[in-house]
C-alpha cells in the first residue's frame, strides 16, 4: 500500500523559513515526479513544485510564479523522500500543502490530476 506523509509545518513569522518532507513508502517513487501543492481556505488546490524524472538520476524541478527564488524543491531517491525548503515565507503561503506522487514516467509533470497518490497534508501557517 502507499502511503506518503508529510512533515514540517508549522506557524511561523512572515520572513521565516521552513522545510516540509514527505516520505513515500509502498512503492520506490525513483522514476516519478513528486511534487508539492497547498490549498488555503476557500481557495483551489494550487500547483507549488514538482520534482520530475527526466532520465537516470535526473530530473526536472519546476515552480508556480508565486515560489519561484524562494522555495526549493529536491528528493533522496535513496530515501524515498521529497522535501520543499520555503525561504522568506509570507503569509499567502498559508495553506495546507500535499506532497503527491505519479505513476512511473509520468514525465514533468505540474497539474494535480496527473498525480496519482497524495498525502494528507501538513499546515502551514504564516504570521504577518
């Protein structure tokens, strides 16, 4: 069964930083794009990164306009982890994010439908 959980969130002040893990377990997630999405309140579930398989021990990482220089996106194949370092946090960053998970050469993948596992999510909450 898979089964991805995710860590690391918590209540910070605007300008903070974080860094949020997901650990996949079931499956080796080595050939798939993880990725990060978060959802606030009253508001659509949004792409945040993704962490894509390109070849052997390469991938692709892309980032939604509003994270673009202050998050990073990265992976331990090893470990079968994803993590996404938030810099300079600002308080629309508060959401619930879901690290999420594809099937196998799903390619780069950045829309919430291509993924096929997610996680229940971890709060992220960002003071002014």
């Amino acid at each position: 069964q898979v089964q991805l959980v995710e860590s690391g969130g918590g209540l910070v002040q605007a300008g903070d930083s974080l860094r949020l893990s997901c650990a996949a377990s079931g499956r080796t997630f080595r050939n798939a794009a993880m990725g990060w999405f978060r959802q606030a309140p009253g508001k659509e579930r949004e792409f945040v990164a993704a962490h894509s398989w390109k070849d052997d021990n390469i991938y692709y990482a892309d980032y939604a306009d509003s994270v673009k220089g202050r998050f990073t996106i990265s992976r331990e194949t090893v470990k079968n982890r994803v993590y996404l370092q938030m810099n300079s946090l600002k308080p629309e960053d508060t959401a619930v994010y879901y690290c999420a998970a594809s099937r196998p050469y799903s390619g780069r993948v950045v829309v919430d439908y291509a993924y096929e596992y997610w996680g229940q999510g971890t709060q992220v909450t960002v003071s002014s």
